[in-house]
C-alpha cells in the first residue's frame, strides 16, 4: 500500500512539475511576443496621457506657457507641452538648440506666431514672411483631459 502511495505522490508530482514548466514556457514566450511589447508600450502610453496634466485649455495659452517656460531655459517643462509620444524627443531638441545659441531665435519666432485656423479638436499657428511664405508652423492638439498640447512644431 505505501509503494502504490508513493507510486501516486511521484507520479502527481511529475505531473505537476510538467505543467509548471509548460506555465513557465508559455509566460516566457508571452512575456517576449509582439503582442505583450505592444500591449504593454500602449498601456505605458495611457498611464502617461491620464498623468498629463500640462497644458492650457486654449492653444493661445499653451504656446504662451510654452514660450514662458523657454525664456527661463526649463527644457524640462517646455517639452511637457508637446503629446506624450514626443516630450523625450523634444527635450533633447532643446538642449541642442541651447548649445548652439539658438534659443533666443526660436523665441522670437514662436512670439511671432499668428493663429491662423482653430478647428474643434485643432489650432494652426503660423509665421509667415512678407511674401506670405510660412516659415514656421505649429499645430496643436487636445489630449485626453481637455489640455491643449504642441503635435508639430
């Protein structure tokens, strides 16, 4: 009777372990898929959209908070003002444009700007020369609590 029990306790034990590798394998694979490295940069990207809170609730008093946070040289802050997706980017934009001595051109430009379109969801600011050649543009977008954020500049 004890070697049929430990017959079963070896033979549930083997089985277990089976299934436990198989687990282990499956997540492995899981964990490593396109599916989850998509699953999880879209769930990284909402977190970040639902903890943003930068931004005015017009376009006109996002740039202004945009230009302000530049004259004080925050790249920091001045790139919170731009979509989620494009803050790191931007971030290190302006520090190049630090270190080549080009900011205070840039602010001139982006005080320059002119609210050319307002649609419900985007606004359209430009500069333009005497020609009427645009030669800076930048649009603006609301995201997801209502904050008017920098898409393209």
């Amino acid at each position: 009777m004890k070697k049929w029990f430990r017959n079963i306790l070896g033979f549930l034990a083997v089985l277990f372990l089976g299934f436990a590798v198989f687990f282990a394998v499956e997540w492995y694979r899981y964990q490593k898929s396109p599916q989850h490295t998509a699953e999880k940069y879209f769930n990284d990207l909402r977190e970040k959209y639902e903890a943003d809170t930068y931004g005015g609730s017009t376009p006109e008093e996002t740039l202004q908070l945009f230009v302000d946070a530049l004259k004080k040289g925050d790249v920091d802050l001045a790139s919170k003002y731009f979509m989620v997706e494009e803050q790191e980017l931007w971030k290190e934009k302006f520090k190049g444009i630090i270190a080549n001595g080009k900011l205070d051109f840039l602010i001139r430009d982006l005080v320059g700007l002119r609210s050319t379109k307002v649609e419900l969801e985007r606004a359209f600011f430009t500069l333009a020369n005497e020609q009427k050649e645009v030669l800076v543009e930048m649009i603006f977008k609301k995201n997801t609590k209502n904050k008017w954020k920098i898409s393209e500049l």
